[in-house]
C-alpha cells in the first residue's frame, strides 16, 4: 500500500482484519520506502475482503494505491503476523 500508511497503525489494522477474516497466513510489514507490504495466502474470497479493507485502511491513513501481484502460495507461513 502506498500513501499515508506508516505511523498509523496500518499493521496493526492488518492484522486484526486478518483475525476476523480466518484462514489466511503471511505477514505484514512497513518497508523502508514508506510503503506498507502485505504477503497473504488464502482462500480467493478472502483474500478479496482483505484487499477491500486494505483499500479502505484505519482511520487516520490515506491509502492512495494498492498493488496486487497474484503468486503461488508457498506454505510457508503457520499463521499471519507483523513482521519488521
């Protein structure tokens, strides 16, 4: 995600949505350039709720892009968490 999303409490709004959501494993971490990246592996309909809330964000973020890059899941998350 890109826009105003670090110092916001995007991660955190990330993973509870995930909690909500079930099933889905990954992470989600800030990256140097002020962008937000979130790897998931799920169901498809899943994955489009997330993708619908990452859109929208917490409360005082500003998202301004979301970019979805479809991969193979690798099975190599146990669970979905904050990673730094």
């Amino acid at each position: 995600m890109s826009g105003d999303v670090q110092g916001v409490g995007f991660r955190y709004f990330v993973l509870k949505r995930v909690q909500k959501i079930t099933h889905i494993k990954g992470y989600v971490r800030n990256r140097r350039d002020g962008r937000v990246e979130v790897y998931a592996e799920g169901h498809e309909i899943q994955l489009v709720e997330l993708e619908a809330a990452l859109r929208q964000g917490p409360q005082y973020s500003s998202v301004s892009g979301v970019e979805v890059i479809p991969e193979s899941p690798t099975g190599q998350h146990p669970d979905f968490r904050i990673t730094f």
